[in-house]
C-alpha cells in the first residue's frame, strides 16, 4: 500500500565550486502519491546518500583591510588601507587575483585612502600632491598642485604660500608594456575568457602610470579560449582607453596594416569624471578560433542581440561644491553698511569643516557693501551757529527726545539743545 521513494536531492551545499547535495527519501502510495512519513515502515527507510555537486564558477570580490593611523595630528590628513580582489577558486583555495578580473565584472573598487581631520593646528598652507609631469618622455613640462589655507585664506601669511606650479621633467624614454601569464580558461567556447595583467614599467620594473607607455602598443588583457575551433562571437575588453577597436585589436594581435592614425587611439578614459558620475568605455570585438588561431570577423558575423555594452555608467567620489546662505540684513539703516552670508563646502551630502576641497579660486564672497537708502541729510550751517543761544522749545517733548535717544537729529537737537547739550548722567 504505502512505499519509501528516493524521490530528490537538496540544493548543493555550495552556490560556487564544488560542494554535496543530499538525496531524500519520500512515503508515498501505490499509485505514487506522496502522503505523510508516518504512514511509512521508519525501519525500512533508505538512508541518506551523499554526492559531490558543482556550482556555478565563485565570482571575484573586493576585500579590504583595516584604515592605518591619520598621517598628522592635526588639521587634514590621509588613511590609507590594502583593496585587493578576491576569488575562491576551489573549495579551501580562497586566493588573490589581478584587479583586472574583479573589474571586468563591474565590480566598483573601494577607495584605498581618504581624508581624515585631527585638531586645529591654526592656520598653514596645506599642498596636495604634485600633478604627472605635462612632457612626454624626454621633453620638458609643467606640473601643478593646489595650495589652500587651512582656515580663511586672509589668515595665512601670504610669503610663505607654496608655488602651485613648477617645471618639470618628463619621464626617461624606456617605459614598456608588460604582462603577466593568462589565467584559467573560464568556460567554454564562446564564454570562455582568459585574463592576464597589463602594466607600464620602467627598465628598473618599477610600474607606473598607463599613460607613459605608448597607447598605440597596449597588448590585450582578455583572450577567449574553450576550444580549438570556434564560431565567430563577442569578446569584450577591459575598461579601459580605446579607440579605432577593431584595427586596434588586428594590429596587437594579428600585426595587419593598419595606418598609425588609426591603431588604438586613446578615445575615453576607463571614467569620464573626475568626480560625479560619468562614463566608462571598452572595445568589444567579434572573433572566433579556428584551429586553435585567433581570427576576428566582421560585426555582421556575431548575434548583435548578444553583443555586451560598450559604454556604462561611473561613479567617481562624489564631487565638492560651495553653498551659501541668503545674505543678512545690511548693517546699518541708512548710508553705506556691510551684509554677511555663511559659506561652506560639501562634498556630496557631508559637510567639509577642515582642509574643505572645494576650490578656494571658486570660493563665493562671504561679505559685500550695501545701503539701504541715503541718510538724512545735515543741520544748516545757520541752525549750527545758533546751537549757542538756543533754548528748549515749550512745544518739544524734550524729556522724550533724551530717552529715545534722538538728539543726533538736526531738527531735535536745535528744538531740544538745552536738554542736548546737558551732560550725560
């Protein structure tokens, strides 16, 4: 009547690599119905089995270590603090990889430093750090910096302000592309992708910034890998600067005539922004393996409904603006006074007390003249010589004229001069 089935298995214990699922058995009737285990023998019950199950690949992640000590004890200073990507590779094998791979999943980087405020150390000059050398390698340039005070600029002394630019060298003409080994194949054909790392180095090995290398000679950073033969496909690029793409991949990979006005010329940064929200862009290109041979066909040979996003959208720190408040009544009721206002930087939705990094160029005036209408105009010379023989006017409220304070009237002062020229108590 009633019978135990090995009807299913539960979810892998892994959602990535390699981990077990767990077979479970169900009571059901002759005609196969399941109906509650009681009505089951519980000493026949098949015991549990166990199997290995693979989940899907583990994606990259972000890991990052503890802020270190603020570079200063007082004013603005810099934390610092270690962001490298992450992977689990194998079930116990949880390792390092290149940045470059967490990047290709439009994985946002965290910041590796950031401003940190102690005590006030009273008003100095704050630098930040000098900008890259405007000249290319072996020509002379200019690099700036920006110099602020660290509270009003009046308050810092205007000698000992920092230069804000100076020439410079550019760099030695022997940097060059470097890379290191590809990685692991990650699927199969037309999903497979090998990585590896691109830097710029010195001939000492020293790495340096992308752009003093030629742009023209970047090699690829990914490689699509699976099988030896393979139909043509979409294969996208790193984040990165691009430009004529298919020429530019032909000419590193396949060395085919392309002129040098169109080989790889830098057309976007990887963002757009310097902060806000901007615009990132890569080269995506349609290639195949035939006999184990890279081999790129034209667009028309790829299922444009399958083709990745060449663009997408970036977001920098979030950007610095100054804020004012609505001017003040002016200072005085007639003649010529002064209106004040609060101005402030915010970078985003915080406010900046110390070491703002808004612009100090930019700054809005915090103070301006005004008037609000012409004084009254003065006593004529006639009542002013007068003031000697006057007396107080029956008709004047003289006593009201001294409280409230009205003798530096001309009118009330020749009607009231007695009381106006009495002494004070």
């Amino acid at each position: 009547m009633y019978r135990w089935k090995v009807s299913a298995y539960a979810p892998c214990s892994s959602t990535c690599t390699t981990g077990i699922t767990t077979s479970y058995a169900l009571c059901v009737r002759y005609d196969g119905t399941e109906v509650d285990d009681r009505s089951c023998d519980s000493v026949t019950r098949p015991e549990p089995t166990h199997e290995f199950c693979t989940g899907k690949e583990c994606p990259p992640r972000w890991e990052t270590s503890g802020w270190s000590e603020c570079s200063r004890t007082c004013a603005e200073g810099v934390q610092y603090r270690t962001v490298r990507c992450w992977k689990m590779l194998s079930p116990g094998l949880d390792s390092s990889v290149y940045d470059s791979l967490c990047l290709s999943h439009d994985l946002h980087k965290p910041a590796n430093r950031k401003l940190c405020l102690g005590h006030s150390c009273g008003p100095q000059w704050e630098a930040s750090e000098w900008s890259e050398c405007s000249a290319r390698c072996g020509s002379r340039g200019v690099r700036s910096r920006e110099v602020r005070c660290s509270m009003e600029m009046s308050l810092c002394n205007k000698s000992s302000q920092p230069i804000e630019s100076q020439d410079c060298e550019g760099p030695p003409c022997d940097r060059r592309w470097t890379v290191s080994d590809w990685g692991p194949c990650s699927g199969v054909c037309g999903e497979g992708r090998m990585l590896r790392a691109v830097t710029c180095r010195s001939s000492g090995g020293v790495v340096t910034s992308e752009d003093q290398c030629e742009a023209l000679l970047r090699p690829l950073a990914v490689y699509p890998c699976g099988d030896r033969d393979c139909a043509p496909h979409w294969v996208e690029q790193e984040w990165q600067q691009v430009g004529s793409l298919l020429c530019c991949v032909s000419f590193v990979l396949l060395g085919t005539g392309c002129s040098r006005a169109q080989r790889c010329s830098p057309a976007a940064s990887q963002c757009n922004a310097t902060c806000g929200r901007g615009v990132r862009r890569r080269a995506v290109v349609c290639v195949g393996l035939q006999a184990g041979v890279f081999r790129e066909f034209p667009d028309g040979s790829c299922d444009d409904s399958e083709a990745p996003e060449t663009s997408s959208s970036c977001f920098q720190r979030p950007c610095s603006k100054w804020f004012t408040t609505a001017w003040s009544q002016c200072s005085k009721t007639c003649g010529r006074g002064v209106q004040v206002r609060e101005v402030k930087c915010y970078q985003g939705e915080e406010l900046v007390t110390r070491g703002h990094s808004c612009n100090s160029a930019h700054r809005p005036e915090a103070r301006q003249s005004c008037e609000a209408q012409s004084c009254p105009p003065a006593a004529p010379a006639a009542a002013v010589a007068l003031e000697d023989a006057c007396q107080d006017k029956p008709t004047a409220n003289c006593a009201l004229v001294l409280k409230v304070k009205l003798c530096s009237h001309w009118y009330y002062r020749k009607a009231c001069c007695q009381s106006c020229r009495a002494p004070r108590p």
